[in-house]
C-alpha cells in the first residue's frame, strides 16, 4: 500500500512538470523551451509576453545592462555581449513583431535556445562557463521554420565560476519581484551565513507553496514563471518552484542554480547553491546538523517530509541535470 501511494503522489508531482506536446522527448519539453534545435527549423509555439513595467529594485542587486561597448546590430535585432565577463548577453528586437522570435545560445557544450519579446533587452545566462560562444536570434517565417536575423561569436573567461547565477535573467527574473526581494531579506534579517539563508528560504518556500495540479495539466511550453505572482497564488508547478528560491536566493547575494534535468525518467527542476566554504553544493542542503537533503523545493513541499519522499530526493542517483539557468 505505501509502495502504491508513493508512486501515486510522484506521478501527481511530475505531472506538468515533463510534459511534451511536440512528443519529441527532451527537446519538446512542455515548459523548458530550452532546447538543441537546427540553425532554421524550430518549433511553432505561441508566446506569452508581458507588458509590465519594471519597478523598482533596491540598489545592492546585481542588475544586467546593456553597456553598448560589444554590440552586433542588423536592422532592429541588437545583441549587447559587453558583459561577458559577467555570465550574461542580452537581446532586442526594437520594435513591434507579431512574429515569433528565438535566441539561440551555443557555448562550449551545450545549445540553449529562448523566446525574445520585441521591444524590450532580455538577459540570457552564458550558463555553459567558460570558452567559444555564438548566440544567434531568430525570426519564424512559416510554420516550423526561422530565418536568421544576426549572430556574434565572441570567447568568454568568466570573473567568477557562479557570475550567470547570481543575476537575473529571462528564467530567473528577480529584478521584476520587488514583493519576492522584500520577502526573502525578511526571512534572512541578521544573517550572515549563506547556508543559513538557503535553509531560512527554503523552509519558507517548502512550507508555503502547494503543487498546482490544474496548472501543470494546462501549461504551455513558453511558460516562464512571474515571481511575485507564485509568492502571491502560494501554489504552483516545479518550475516556480525553484524559480522562486532562486530568485530569492539571489537577490540575497547566494549564488544559485535553477537546474533542468531528470527525476527518475521525468523532467524536473530543482536547484543548486555555492558558498565560499563550500563551492557548489549541488542538490543539497544542510538541516539539523547531522544530514544533507536535496534540494527538490517541489518534492520536499509536496511530500511533507515522508521518509519515502526524502529518501528519494536524498539519493542523488534519481536526479540527472540538463540544463542550467
């Protein structure tokens, strides 16, 4: 009976969380939109975009700009690779396009291809580290094929290994959440420790979400989670998940991953932390004193601290990441 229910509550878990639509496993993920895919050929999907306004953000976060001082222009495409030192380009279409338009990231091993919302800078995570990059943006012609707008290759060496994850950027966008920001330096008052914070956030995020089951059956494979709206609904899908503690983490000065891979055989998301003590501590997190868990904010929440549940997030040979944000 225990065996029956825990792979009942998995499965509610997963469901969302590794949908694929296109049936083409991995590369059609339903959520992650972060994919190898072929120079022209992409998959047609609608866009969700936003219209808001940033707000304002306290001065000590660590904000991309467009400097303007290594910029590849072609019409109204722009691409700002001036902060490559930082972890990050950032893309512009500046103007209205009821088109589809795509941002392909290729580094040293890995290819990650976004959406890009015209009329606004969007920050992508040079997330492979250092070595050769070529991050191209394109414009979808017809059905499932794009047309090339402009590309820049350009050598990156990094300031610091954890410089993409600890800015925001189009997965991770803390600079529009000053509700979550606010939140996170209240659970972190008078700390120091940056494993202290992670386990102050965490327990907050754990204890305060619920899964949203109707959202994982509904949602589109665009998807990009709105931080504050996930602190406000107080429920939700893997992604906002570790989005949310990402961000939180973030705008507390803790590097952190907000990592894609497999849980078992289903695509998930769950997060990674670094200290100056310890490097990164990849999937875990320091309780009691005595124990390491993962840190699978989804499971943890949703498992309400089973010993099934912790056992599964505890064993490492579950999780395989895929891509970083």
């Amino acid at each position: 009976m225990k065996k029956c229910y825990l792979l009942l509550l998995l499965l509610c878990l997963l469901a969302g969380c590794g949908q694929d639509p296109a049936g083409t496993g991995p590369e059609g993920d339903g959520y992650i939109d972060a994919v190898e895919l072929g120079e022209v050929s992409m998959e047609d999907e609608a866009s969700a975009l936003s219209d808001a306004a940033p707000p304002a953000v306290p001065d000590h976060l660590l904000l991309p700009e467009a400097s303007g001082t290594a910029v590849k222009q072609e019409g109204n495409i722009s691409i700002d690779y001036s902060n490559v030192t930082d972890g990050y380009v950032m893309v512009q279409y500046a103007a209205p396009n009821s088109k589809r338009l795509k941002v392909q990231v290729a580094g040293p091993s890995t290819t990650y291809t976004y959406d890009l919302a015209p009329e606004t800078w969007v920050t992508y995570p040079l997330s492979d580290g250092n070595g050769d990059y070529k991050v191209t943006a394109f414009e979808n012609i017809q059905a499932s094929e794009y047309s090339t707008l402009t590309s820049v290759s350009f050598s990156v060496e990094m300031e610091d290994e954890f410089a993409p994850f600890i800015r925001p950027n189009q997965h991770v966008d803390y600079a529009n959440a000053p509700q979550s920001i606010q939140k996170a330096a209240e659970l972190t008052a008078g700390l120091e420790d940056p494993l202290e914070k992670v386990e102050r956030i965490y327990d907050f995020v754990v204890n305060t979400l619920s899964y949203d089951t109707e959202k994982a059956a509904a949602v589109k494979s665009d998807y990009l989670p709105v931080l504050d709206e996930v602190l406000s609904s107080k429920k939700g899908i893997c992604f906002d998940y570790a989005a949310l503690m990402t961000g939180m983490l973030r705008s507390q000065g803790v590097p952190c991953k907000l990592v894609k891979g497999y849980a078992g055989e289903v695509y998930h998301a769950w997060i990674s932390v670094w200290t100056e003590e310890t490097g990164w501590i990849d999937g875990a997190i320091f309780f009691d004193g005595t124990s390491w868990q993962r840190l699978d904010p989804t499971f943890a929440s949703t498992g309400k601290g089973s010993a099934s549940i912790q056992k599964y997030i505890g064993d490492g040979s579950n999780y395989s990441a895929k891509f970083l944000y």
